[in-house]
C-alpha cells in the first residue's frame, strides 16, 4: 500500500520503521508479577470487609469511639487490625502505621474531634525508586440524609466501605511482592465532613516534601447498575484532571481574595511549573492526565474487554473526592467510581417508600465488580512501582524551523534506567497513538512535525514497565 493513502502523521510514523534508531528490547506484553497479582484479588474477601464494615452500623466522623462494635472507633481499630494481620503474614514487609490529629470546629464539625488515617506502607527496594511513593485510598466514614446526624444508622455499603475494601485488598495482596517504588494503602476518615483525613495528609506531605507521584482514590465503586437498570460490569470511570492548583489561583485573582502566604510560598514551585506545560500547550498533559493516561493503558492491557472510561475533569458535578485535596498539594491524582450511580443508595436515610428501597446497603453492592475495580488499580499501581522514575529535564528544541521534532532529556544514571520512550498522539485525541523505543541516550529525532501532534518522554526498564510520560518544555537554544 502506498504512504500517499495516509494521513502526514500516519505516513511519518510508517517511515520510522525505515529509520535505523537506536531501539531496546522492551516487552509490550503482561508482566507474571502483575498477572499474579490480578490472580489473587478475591471478592469473597471484599464482601467479608463491606459486610463486617457495614456492620458497624454508623461511621459518622462524630460517631462514638468508645464501642467495640459500633461507631467509627470500632471500625478503625477493626481496619488497623486486619492489615496488622496482612503485615503479620508479609514477614514485616508491610509496616502498618496511624496518623492522629485533633480537627477544630467547623462547618460539618461541631466539636473538636481525633481524627485517624490508617496506612500500610509497602516500602520499595530500589535505592533510586523508594522515596516514589504511590497511593491509594478508600474512605471509612459514611454518613445518611443528615450529614450531621452521628447516631442513626449510616451503612456505607458503597460509600464507601466498597473503595475501602479495595484499599485493604490491595495492601495485603501486594504486599507478598517486592517493587521498587513504595506503596501506601489508606484508609482515611472525615471525607463527608468535608475530605479531611486526605487533606491532613496532602497538607503534611507538602510539608514534608513528599514525592507523591501517584495518588488514586477509590469512591463508589461497588456498583455497575445505575438508578435506571443501565448497566455495565466492565466500566469503570477515571477522573483525571490537574488544573487544580492553576484553577484556585485564577479565581483567588479574580474574586480579589488574598492567599495565604503560608500554602503560596509552599505551592509557588509546582503551580510554576505546572503553568510552564500548560502555557508550552501541554493543557491537557499535566502530570494528573499523563497518570490518567497511564492507568487506563495499563488495565486494558491486562483486563481485555474492560473499559476504563477516561474523563478529564476533577469530579463529577456537585461532587468531590479524597484526592482532591492531593490535586491541591500539586500531585497528581485521580479518581475511580462505578460507570452509573444510584442516589437512592448514597446517603441516604435506609427506608423503603412504595416499591423503592432506600440506603447504602450490601444488598445494592457487587462484589465481582468491586474486585475487578481492585485489579485495575493493582494493575496501575504495580506497573508503575515496577518503572523507574520518569525523565527529568525534558525539552522539545524549538530552536529553528524544521519538519522534523527533537526531543532531549537529562541522561539517568539509574542503573534501573535501560531506555526510553518517545510517545505522541494527534492533538484531538486522549491517550497515546504511537510510539519508539530507543536505548540510553539523551535524545532522539523523529521525522514528524512537532507542530502537529503532542509528544511525551518515558523511561523503561529492562521488564519493560514504562514510567509515566513528561511532556516535553520548549527549548530555543
């Protein structure tokens, strides 16, 4: 067939096969490790854990903490202890830890109140990888019609007992294998008060200099059926969007509200930097939508006849979710719930009115589903904590006219480092469409106008994980 019946972009990337480049042998099929991983995700265990969180009755933030068997105390002291036991049976390679602080008085709080975040961490064995760290989390409080309301009952089936069983699942089932990168599960509270264990947490890390390169929240993700019979077991919806920081700043500007010096001076770095892609035309190439990207790739490879329905854009309408918070900080993070909702099951108080029943209940909840959102997210989070780190100091020379696009980045010295990876894609198209290979080198060229399409750089590793795409800045000299 000749070039001429193809589209420029189609006819450069046919020539590239042409080129002699420098390429390397990296895989393009399913990692053991990650397939093992899949393997084991049970959804018998996951309904043991939405049922026995259920069973708390009511995880209202303000519930009482006083109960073995009631309140949100019980049900965090039940999490902690269960991936305790994960860490008991990972011989201490699972190191399971609690982060308290006291939450001041606010609008969804009445009263000064001990806040807990459950974690189990994972920590990396590559000296260059470990302080990578990739998150996941579920969040354990639930509340009724009444937000306020901290004593009647509140099950939480969906809301989300089901994203935090996936977390739980993740943390002891992962926990049997090594990466290189570290893992951290979580289970946080206070997210229907107004998101606030994710928040103490993003808040600490900034402060702390955390190098959170991944950050996926798990909320309604129990159900593939929506309030009109629709359904669809083999969707799952992805937001990814990461003008976050960019957004709060315009708005501060136009509404002529001062910012606090304190969260300015800790954020100037990555809003700067994140303005820097979006200003080179890399609007929808921000770290956030290259890890959207990433995951969606990633769960399709291994889950054939699954969709991950990419949706940029924070959340849905009205709605909100833990890793916002992290979108805050700068992070990149992203959020998984179910294709369809029905709002009849989310806070709601549990009543039948006619032939309609109401409440988040385990009854409205399906437990293979939920195990198959567990594997996409083992899937995105073991592939990426078996990458190397992404390429630094990535550059696109805009240093004179040319057809041809030049792309350079600093060399890693990481011997887990064995090559890198060109990606790009037209410009009204979502996720990545070509790519080439090529060894350890600190740029290449390809014949293909870097007017017309939109490129990222990945590192690769000798098993042919790839990290996750940097967009290229403009260089002109």
């Amino acid at each position: 067939m000749s070039l001429t019946n193809f589209g420029p972009l189609r006819r450069a990337c046919l020539l590239l096969a042409l080129i002699p480049l420098h390429a390397v042998a990296v895989q393009d099929g399913t990692d053991p490790v990650v397939q093992q991983i899949v393997a084991d995700i049970s959804s018998a265990r996951i309904e043991q854990r939405i049922r026995k969180l259920v069973s708390f009755e009511t995880r209202h933030t303000l519930s009482q903490t006083d109960s073995d068997t009631r309140g949100i105390g019980a049900a965090r002291r039940w999490i902690e202890a269960e991936l305790r036991a994960c860490a008991q049976a990972s011989g201490g390679r699972l190191q399971v830890s609690t982060q308290e602080w006291l939450e001041p008085t606010s609008r969804r709080v009445s009263r000064p109140t001990k806040l807990v975040n459950v974690l189990a961490t994972l920590p990396g064995n590559s000296p260059s990888s470990r302080e990578r760290l990739l998150m996941v989390s579920g969040h354990y409080d639930s509340i009724n019609s009444d937000i306020n309301d901290s004593l009647g009952l509140a099950p939480g089936a969906n809301d989300d007992a089901s994203g935090t069983a996936v977390s739980m699942e993740l943390a002891c089932v992962m926990a049997k294998h090594q990466f290189d990168a570290t893992l951290i599960f979580m289970a946080v509270p206070g997210e229907e008060q107004g998101l606030l264990g994710a928040a103490h947490f993003a808040r600490e890390a900034r402060k702390q200099g955390l190098q959170i390169e991944a950050m996926i929240t798990n909320d309604i993700v129990g159900s593939a059926t929506g309030d009109a019979g629709q359904r669809d077991a083999k969707r799952l919806r992805l937001f990814a969007d990461g003008f976050d920081p960019l957004l709060r700043m315009l708005v501060q500007g136009q509404t002529g509200q001062a910012p606090d010096p304190a969260e300015q001076a800790s954020t100037q770095g990555f809003r700067s930097q994140l303005q820097s892609i979006a200003m080179a035309g890399g609007g929808a190439d921000l770290p956030t939508h290259q890890l959207g990207r990433h995951l969606k790739a990633a769960a399709e490879r291994y889950l054939p006849g699954f969709t991950v329905q990419l949706i940029q854009r924070r959340d849905r309408y009205l709605r909100g979710g833990d890793h916002i918070p992290f979108l805050e900080q700068g992070y990149a993070a992203v959020r998984f719930t179910e294709p369809f909702e029905n709002f009849r099951h989310q806070h709601q108080n549990v009543r039948t009115e006619g032939t309609a029943v109401f409440g988040d209940l385990p009854d409205f909840v399906e437990f293979d589903y939920v195990a198959d959102v567990a594997r996409v997210n083992a899937i995105g989070l073991a592939t990426l904590a078996l990458a190397p780190p992404p390429p630094a100091n990535v550059r696109m020379d805009t240093s004179q006219l040319t057809n041809d696009s030049t792309l350079r980045w600093d060399l890693s010295n990481d011997p887990a480092v064995v090559g890198y990876r060109l990606v790009w894609r037209e410009s009204d198209a979502t996720s990545w469409q070509f790519s080439r290979d090529f060894g350890r080198v600190s740029q290449a060229t390809v014949p293909i106008s870097k007017d017309n399409v939109l490129f990222g750089v990945q590192s690769l590793s000798a098993r042919g994980h790839a990290s996750l795409a940097v967009y290229p800045l403009p260089q002109s000299r």
